[in-house]
C-alpha cells in the first residue's frame, strides 16, 4: 500500500492479490466502472445531483451516496438514474485479462 496521493492509501495489485480473491477484485473493478460511467454521464449533461434528483426522482443524497460508492442501490433506483440521462445498462461480455 502506497500513500501517495494526498495522504489517502492506494492500494496496488499486489495488495489486492494477497488480500482479494479473483472474484473480488473483478466485482469491484465492475463497480468502479459503473459509478465513474454515471458520474461521467452526469457531468457531460451538465446536470448537478439536485438536477438529477428533479428528473430521475431519486433524491440527492442517495445519489450522492451511490457517486461515492458508499452505497449499493437497487436495480430499479440505478436504472431510474439512469434513464433519466438517457442511458442504461447493458449485458456485455466482460474484457479478458490475458
């Protein structure tokens, strides 16, 4: 673990190898892909997490939560969120890592 980035850890794939399974990394590294993709939509629309809350119905702090990763929202709330911004999820194989 190095902290190297304003005093937060940053974690390394040794780390992640010795302390997370396969699984494990590769759910998170999903879930990583996923809040920056929603973020990222969020921003290029121009759209603050007040205005997100007005159009998709989730309220602000849920997004928030959910931006932060510090929540593990429902199918349904995600899906709200997105629609909102005119997109979605999608079934896609997963990138191989060889």
């Amino acid at each position: 673990m190095n902290y190297t980035k304003g005093g937060f850890p940053v974690w390394d794939e040794e780390f992640d190898k010795e302390h997370f399974t396969p699984e494990e990394i590769a759910e998170s590294d999903l879930r990583v892909a996923l809040i920056t993709s929603l973020v990222q939509a969020r921003k290029e629309q121009g759209l603050s997490q007040r205005d997100l809350e007005t159009i998709s119905g989730v309220k602000q702090p849920q997004i928030a939560r959910m931006e932060r990763g510090d929540a593990n929202p429902q199918l349904d709330t995600m899906l709200k969120v997105l629609a909102a911004m005119g997109k979605t999820l999608a079934v896609v194989p997963l990138p191989s890592k060889t």
